[in-house]
C-alpha cells in the first residue's frame, strides 16, 4: 500500500468514517440533484461520447465508468446492465458522494485529494464492501489546471489490468482537450481528435487493421515499440507482424474474447513477445470492420503483475534483533551476497528467521525494486505445483482459467523468487527446476513456447539436504546447484545473548498488538530463559510473551516444566503482579534519579498515573536509592 493511500486511510480514521458502511452518507435526491446536474450540463454533454467510447472498449468485462464532478458527486453512470445492478445496490448513484468523507478511500476520493490520476484495488479501498472493487480515475481539468471533474473505471478487483488507468488518463486527457475546443471544432473533427488522443496517450502500443489485415491507424507507442516507420507498418500486412494473428479473428467472428494473449511481434531487430488483447469494432448492421490491438510489453506486464501479487517485502537487515557474534557475521556475509545472481540456500531449523533473511537479501539487493515472490513448497499439493510455479496455458486442463495464468516464476522476472522448504519439492518438479537454474527459461503447462525468466532463486529449508540426497529424497546436481551461496541460521539456544534483547522487541511488539501492559520479569527468569532449549526457536518465545501478556503474570510452567533456580536470593520467579510492578517503579526511579516525568516517560505512563501507583505502593522518591526488599 502507497503512503498515499496509507495518509488517506488515517484520515479516514480520524474523521470517524466506519469501514462497516456500505453507502455514501450523502446522496443528492429530488431538486438538489436537478440542480447539481444543470451546474455540470457542459461537462456532462462533453464527455458523454468519451464516457461511451471509453465503454465500448471494456463492453462486456465487468467494468462500468462514472463521471463525477470536482467535489466527488457522481453525475452519471455507465456500463453492462448486470454490473450496473450491483453497483445500484450500493447505491453508487447519480447524487452519490464519493469523497473521502462520505465513502473513505477510493480512486475518485484519492483524485481530489492527490490532484493526480490513481488506482486503487481491493483491500486499499477503507469501506470493506468495497474490497471487491478495483478503480482507477483520473482528474479533469481545465485550461488553468483547475479540477472541474473525474472520470473513473470501475470492476471487479480479480479483473484489475495496467491498461485501464492508462485509458482513463487519455479518456479525461481528450476530454480536457474536447472541452478548449468545443466552439471551434466540429463533433466530427473532435471525435476523431479524441480517438487520436487516447491512442498517442496511453502507453501501451494500438493499432487498428481492417479484418483483410490492412493496417488502419496505430499510435506513437506502436512506432517505437516494433521499429519501423509509420509508412512502413502502414504498407504492411497485420500477419507480417503478429505470428498467428488469424486466430485474433477467429476468436472475434465468433464473439469470443481475445484477451491478455502472449504473442511473438517480428519487430526490425528480433521477435519482441507482448501481451495482446484484440476488440472488434461493429457498425450499425453489428458486423465487424475493424479490429483494435493492444499491446503491452511481456516484461513490464509481468513486472506490474508480480508487484501487485506478490505483497510487499517488509523486512530489511536493520530490523533484525541480535547482537551475537556469530549472527551479526551473518548477516554481513548475507550484504555481501546480496547482489551476486548466484543461488543462496538458507538452512535452520523452523522459526528461526529464513524467510526474514530471505526478504532483507532482496530488498539489501539491486532487485529491491523488483518483485518478491514466496512460495511455499510444502504447502502446495502435488498437482498444483508444476503450474503454480510455471502457469499454464488456456485450455491446458479441466478448470483452466481462460487467457491461461503466469506462474510464480514469470511473475518474480526480474527480482528475487523464496522457495521456502524446499526439501519438501517433488522429485519431478526438483528436474524441473534444475532446468529453469540451468537454462533461465520457464514453459507454461500446455505450451511448447519457452519463456525467459531473469529471477534471483533464494531457497530455504529446515531439512538436512544432504541425507535427503543420500536418501533419494533430493536430487544431488539441484542440491549443488542451490546451495551456491550457502547460509546456515542458528537455532534460538545458539544465541542465548540475543535473548533479552529479543524478550525486550517482543514484549512491546505484543503488548502494544494486544492493547495490554508490558509485564516485567525477574532476573533470574531471564536467566531461565536463556537456558532454555527452543526447539520452536524464536516462534516458541513469541508465543511464549504472548501468554505473558494474556496472563499479566509469569509462571515457571509456561515452558512445560517445573523451574528451581537453587538461587541465593530467595526471591521467586513466581512474584505477584503487584510485587514485580513495584520492583520495576523503584528501578526506574533509582535510574530517574527521583525525576518522576522521566519516570513516566520510560514507564510508559501518565504522570499522574504513576503518582497514584506511588501511593498505592508507599514509595518516596527520596527513598529510591534504598533497595526495595520484597518478602
């Protein structure tokens, strides 16, 4: 999620807006929506051949477009029947209100506040019910760079595409223009200047051909894209260009769709694979005369894609705890790897922090900006892990998904993919992958085309490879070829010095999650703790603060056995909560120096939250330096 939208989410809060609403709370009815939609005629009559045009383009895919004015009212509603029903049910409406006040963060909402052209998808929406939305709207302005109005597309968030914010850009970019020249041009002479114009400002390649393959017109993206001339596409042929182009019309006279294909383009210099979606244009007897193509580079396709499902990647080297030698030596030597291309194989036992590792190598790395993909070898049944992991194509099995599915591989081109137990691998897909380490290419279930991929492979497992080999469990030429840059994570009782400072992190990372106070412990329950053997490493001590903090006290069983610390001091570990609170007061103010604010400070309190525990206790700040006895 974009700090953008982050901002706009907190303002959401601090205005009191309920993510439980489903409606606008302010919706125009009667005279006062006569009167806003008289005070935006012009704007209404101006973009309504954009708004239908822009229609036709997604007629048909669960898209509908909204035209709003500067302050967010909708003005008018386009689109199928079926998705049009739906949004009536949340009465996204002629009247309806789509500013961050009245309905939270949206794209239209994001346009009056950012004054910029946004997206905004599923769960980045503040109302839940709009999670199934996705938006993307763009501002309209006028010759002084006054907002006037939004133009907005709307679906459903499965259906979210790089295309659509670029075509509401044009969309309100011609409609800007439409409206300086609306006294000067005719409408026929303003149509075609709008076609002209989504055309030269998207940045996906169009082009038009007839379906004899003529090419008809095409933008500026379309020159640059394939490396000729314009005269010289205009004097070819659709099928000199696009390797089986006549299935494009096979698919479109027989009404069916032709969307997201990967396709081979013979551009000047080599074969150049872009994603293709081809739309039918039909005269008034609903015969087509003329085909529009689409194209988006493969790679910049697979990048957008792989960064919106991928989910970030959080964890970067300086929010790792620990101060123990041999740990922080790993984390150095893993900064020093972090760049290289090569394989790295994380091994640990569980919970230890392999997938923290992995995440901080890639966002330390080149690739930071790139795609993190993580996938979870163990969690994927065997059916299933050939085409998560090298997609598939349309047709390919029972249940395909129509247009096929790029895996996780061709969604990580270009940055860093995180095979998390990898021991757990299926023989058959373990060759498989030694292909892909080996050749750098990926082919889709049901395609005989090879697909380059450029990913960083970083693997992690809590098995011992090498018995696994000697087993036959795990191939011996892909262990090698894995475990390039080997990192080995020592389990929790490795790191015993590591242990207050993590106990410390976690305390206040849960007691704040939980909205609960922070419970102190002795000294000599640390000690126990960092005697402690943690086969579950740091997820166990996780746990373990939680139950503390659920509790608000401290018990030797927490750790499945009975504690006798055969200590001098007679105090016990199993202290009230009241004693160990008093304790920790007196240290503080000892540390303080008497100074009660600071006190509070640290404590994390009111002033007079803690004046009131100075009496409840009897403590004197001129008694401080005493040592406190407890019985």
């Amino acid at each position: 999620m974009n700090k953008c939208i982050e901002a706009s989410h907190v303002r959401c809060i601090t205005k009191g807006v309920k993510p439980e609403n489903i409606f606008s709370t302010r919706v125009l009815e009667g005279k006062t929506l006569i009167q806003k939609l008289e005070q935006n005629k012009e704007l209404i009559k101006t973009a309504a051949p954009f708004l239908e045009h822009l229609y036709d383009f997604v007629r048909g895919s669960d898209f509908f477009v909204i035209l709003n004015d500067a302050e967010g009212c909708i003005l008018s509603v386009t689109g199928d029947e079926k998705i049009l029903s739906e949004a009536n049910r949340l009465k996204m409406i002629p009247g309806a209100y789509m500013d961050e006040d009245s309905i939270g963060t949206n794209a239209m909402s994001m346009v009056i506040s950012e004054g910029q052209p946004v997206q905004v998808s599923g769960a980045e929406h503040f109302i839940k019910a709009y999670h199934k939305w996705t938006c993307s709207a763009a501002p309209i302005k006028d010759a002084n760079g006054k907002i006037i109005g939004i133009i907005d597309l709307t679906g459903y968030s499965e259906n979210v595409h790089p295309h659509t914010l670029g075509m509401v850009v044009a969309a309100a970019n011609a409609i800007e223009r439409m409206l300086e020249v609306n006294d000067i041009n005719s409408i026929l002479t303003i149509s075609k200047k709008h076609i002209e114009s989504i055309f030269d400002s998207v940045s996906s390649g169009i082009l038009t051909s007839d379906l004899s393959g003529n090419i008809t017109s095409m933008n500026k993206q379309i020159v640059k894209m394939f490396g000729y001339s314009e005269y010289e596409i205009k004097n070819m042929k659709v099928w000199n260009l696009i390797e089986g182009w006549n299935e494009v019309v096979v698919k479109l006279t027989a009404r069916e769709s032709y969307v997201d294909k990967d396709v081979n383009v013979k551009a000047r210099a080599n074969k150049i694979q872009f994603t293709l979606t081809a739309s039918p244009i039909f005269n008034s007897d609903k015969e087509i005369i003329e085909i529009i193509h689409i194209f988006y580079e493969l790679k910049k396709s697979r990048k957008l894609a792989g960064k919106i499902l991928s989910g970030q990647a959080i964890y970067t080297f300086d929010k790792i705890i620990g101060k123990n030698e041999e740990f922080l030596r790993t984390i150095e030597y893993a900064k020093k790897i972090a760049d290289s291309s090569s394989t790295i194989l994380i091994t640990g036992e569980s919970g230890t922090g392999k997938e923290v590792f992995a995440q901080s190598i890639h966002n330390y790395s080149i690739r930071k900006e790139e795609p993190f993909i993580a996938v979870n070898c163990g969690a994927i049944p065997r059916t299933l892990i050939e085409s998560e992991l090298f997609g598939y194509e349309e047709g390919a099995f029972t249940g395909a998904k129509r247009g096929g599915n790029a895996g996780k591989f061709e969604l990580a081109d270009e940055g860093t993919i995180f095979l998390d137990e990898i021991g757990e691998m299926p023989i058959d897909m373990q060759i498989k992958l030694l292909r892909v380490i080996e050749e750098g290419v990926i082919t889709r279930i049901g395609s005989h085309r090879q697909i380059p991929v450029n990913v960083r492979i970083i693997a992690a497992t809590n098995k011992n490879l090498k018995k696994e080999v000697a087993a036959g469990n795990f191939r011996k030429d892909l262990y090698y070829r894995l475990n390039v840059l080997p990192i080995y994570l020592p389990p929790l009782r490795e790191r015993a010095d590591d242990i207050p400072l993590l106990f410390d992190y976690y305390m206040e990372k849960t007691s704040k999650r939980l909205n609960k106070r922070r419970v102190a412990i002795s000294p000599e329950y640390l000690d126990f703790l960092k005697k402690h053997e943690w086969q579950g490493n740091i997820r166990e001590l996780e746990n373990v603060i939680e139950l503390i903090v659920n509790t608000e006290s401290v018990q030797p069983n927490f750790l499945g056995k009975k504690v006798n610390l055969n200590h001098t001091n007679k105090q016990s570990i199993n202290l009230s909560l009241e004693q160990v609170e008093k304790q920790h007061i007196i240290t503080v103010l000892n540390e303080s120096h008497g100074n009660v604010t600071a006190a509070a400070k640290i404590l994390g309190v009111g002033r007079n939250t803690l004046y009131r525990k100075l009496e409840k206790y009897d403590i004197h700040c001129h008694d401080t330096e005493r040592r406190s006895e407890i019985e």
